[in-house]
C-alpha cells in the first residue's frame, strides 16, 4: 500500500504534518477526518503509484471479469466478491489495484466509478459497459459478454503470434545468413573471381556490386529500415493527415491489407454487439466503438455512421453508405432492424467477422511457410550460382 505525506490542520487551526499509509487520497482524507484533522494537501511518497510489479495484462482481466461475473451472479455483494479475488491474487500490482476498489467502494463510490481511477487498467469501454450493467442492474450479464470479449481478443492476438513468429524467425536467419555471405564470404571470393581473367556473367557483379556497397556503406544500410519506422511512427504522432494516409495503406497493402480490415471491423462489431446489448443506444454504442477503432480510416467511417444516423438515416443505409462492409453485413443489419432484433443481428456480424478473421489468418499461415522457404532457395540461389559458376567456368576452361 503506497504512503502518503500530508500536510492538514487540526480543530485549534494548528498544521500538522506527516506521513500515513493509503489506498488512495480519497481513503487517507477519510482516515485523517476520523481522527480529528482535515487534509489540506498530499503527496505519494516514491517513485510513482503503482510503479512496481509487471503490467496487468488481459489474462488478468479475463480472470477479473469472470471471478466477478461468478459472484455477482451468485448474488455476492461487490466488496465481498473483491475481498475474495484480492486474497487469491499473486499479482502485486492487480492485488494494490483491488484494494483501492475495495477502498472507494466502501466509501460509496460504484464499481465503475472505481474503476475509472485506473485507466491504464481498465479503458473507456470497460468502465463505459460496467456503469451501464450497474444502471441496469444486468452487472453479471454485461460481465460476461466482457469475459466472451476478452477471451476472444486473447485468442485472436494468440493466432497472430503464430503467424509472425515463424516468418519472423526465419527472415532473422535470412538476413544473418545474407550478411555473413555479403560481408565476408563474398569479399573473400572478389579478388579471385577478379584474377580468373574472364569476362564475369552480370549477376556475379551485381553480387559484388551488392556486396561492395554493403560494406562500405552498411553503418547507415542496416539501422535504415528502423530510423524509417521511428520517423513514420513520429510525423503520424503529429500530423493527422499523415496518420490518415499511412492507415488507408494499411488497408490497401497486398493480401494482408484484407485481413488488417476484417480484423479492426470484428473488433468494431464486436464491441458495438456487446455495447448495444449492454443497453447502450446505438450512437452511444458507436462512441465507445469509434475508440477502439485502432485505424483512422475506419475511426472516420465510424464518425460517418453515427452522423447520418443523427440525421435521421437508418443503421443500415448508414454502414452501406460508408463501403467498409460487405453488402452481407448490410442485409443482416437491415434485416435485424426490420425484425426488431438489432443485437441478434449485431452478434450475428461479429460472428461473420471473427470466422472470417479465423479463416484469414489460418490460410496466410499455410501460406507463409512455403513462401519464406522459397524466398530463402532463391536468395541462396543466386549467391550459389554467382560465387559457384563462375569457378565452374575457369575449372571447364582449363580442362579444354
């Protein structure tokens, strides 16, 4: 529990001083007003709160969500139900976390309300569906649809790791293997090649030219691709325009630019499902979504939605207008505001887009096995055959 030094005034208007352990500042006004002293200003002593520990990940919020589910289902008060997750934590800083929450619940603030004194814990969106399952008195029900949601982020992120870690491997192993020929191997091989006194075929000296630049120039060759990303990462940070461009890239890139949609529109449809069916309206619904867009392409898409629907159109004839989804999403829609059945029809896009995202990413993992082995044959390749043949040649010259 962090310590707080403050500085407060007693009942004869006398300034006291100290230091006083707390969840939070709230709790330590508390406890110096129960023991006679009113709190003028505090400060946490240390490095910062809550600095210690590793990052409360989403496997810690699929716990949280559902031990919280399970108990407040069962009819268990709030503080209850955090008391008991508390004393089965071994996470330091989750631990400290639901100790504050225990703290500011028992002194009247909600669960959601709580929760908002964390938001590098929990976002916008989750606080957002907690406060609507607390006024609605469905906490259990939004509680689990958060669990489905986060399960599903998990795996999705689980799958991606798959796909980029063999290429990535592999391309790590390329790279060490192109470096080691063209630093060292070649150079060694230039001068005798060089000396043979024949007439070198034009891919042996683009070898060698290759070779020659990358060790005269490989001081900046190398770290360039990452000063490139850095400074992407950096004008996008500071021009919205510029963010704009490289995220309708995104979008547009080869054979991944499809998957990158359909990925960032689950996850749209999968929050606005759950937001909807939370009890949220719809425009309500797109906020919270439009937050987790991810890609300002699609964020714009999702402002342009929640404008025509101010204006009067319908949900339907709002995302058909946009030309993000496919007309099977627009029929869907359509077909669940015709029926009075929107959150049907919500689940039922986010669960096309998570079987599409599924199937997207599965065949680009068939596929990039075969891919990277023959990038891989054809690097090898070509320095084999330009090192190799002209040496070949001067053997068959010598011979005849």
């Amino acid at each position: 529990m962090p310590a707080f030094s403050y500085r407060a005034v007693d009942t004869s208007g006398n300034v006291v001083t100290g230091t006083l352990e707390a969840a939070n500042p709230r709790v330590l006004e508390i406890q110096l007003r129960q023991s006679g002293v009113e709190m003028l200003k505090c400060a946490e002593r240390g490095t910062g709160r809550f600095s210690r520990g590793r990052k409360v990940g989403r496997k810690d919020l699929i716990g949280f969500t559902f031990h919280m589910q399970q108990m407040t289902q069962a009819g268990l008060p709030i503080i209850d139900a955090l008391t008991d997750l508390r004393d089965s934590l071994d996470h330091p800083r989750f631990k400290e976390v639901i100790t504050t929450l225990i703290s500011s619940v028992e002194v009247g603030k909600t669960l959601s309300q709580a929760m908002a004194e964390f938001p590098d814990v929990f976002d916008d969106v989750f606080v957002s569906l907690v406060s609507v399952g607390e006024e609605s008195g469905e906490l259990p029900e939004v509680l689990r649809k958060l669990t489905e949601s986060l399960k599903w982020q998990d795996e999705l992120v689980s799958k991606a790791k798959t796909v980029i870690i063999y290429p990535a491997f592999v391309g790590t192993v390329v790279l060490g293997v192109l470096l080691f020929m063209m630093l060292y191997v070649v150079p060694q091989m230039t001068d005798f090649m060089r000396d043979m006194g024949q007439t070198l075929p034009i891919h042996t000296r683009a070898l060698i030219g290759f070779s020659d630049f990358l060790g005269n120039h490989w001081w900046w060759v190398l770290p360039l691709p990452v000063v490139v990303v850095l400074l992407v990462k950096l004008q996008a940070r500071r021009s919205d325009t510029f963010r704009y461009m490289i995220d309708g890239y995104k979008l547009r890139l080869w054979y991944l630019g499809p998957i990158i949609t359909k990925l960032l529109l689950s996850r749209f449809a999968s929050y606005f499902a759950l937001c909807y069916g939370a009890g949220l309206n719809v425009i309500s619904s797109l906020k919270i979504s439009e937050e987790i867009a991810g890609n300002e392409v699609i964020r714009a898409g999702m402002q342009q939605i929640a404008a025509n629907i101010a204006d009067g159109r319908s949900l339907s004839d709002s995302i058909e207008k946009t030309e993000l989804f496919p007309p099977l999403v627009v029929r869907m829609v359509r077909m669940g505001e015709s029926t009075g059945q929107l959150d049907n029809a919500l689940a039922n896009v986010s669960y096309f887009y998570d079987r599409e995202v599924t199937e997207s990413i599965d065949r680009l993992k068939a596929m990039i096995e075969p891919a990277m082995t023959v990038v891989l044959g054809l690097i090898m390749g070509w320095i084999m055959l330009s090192v190799l043949g002209p040496i070949y040649d001067t053997i068959a010259n010598i011979g005849v």
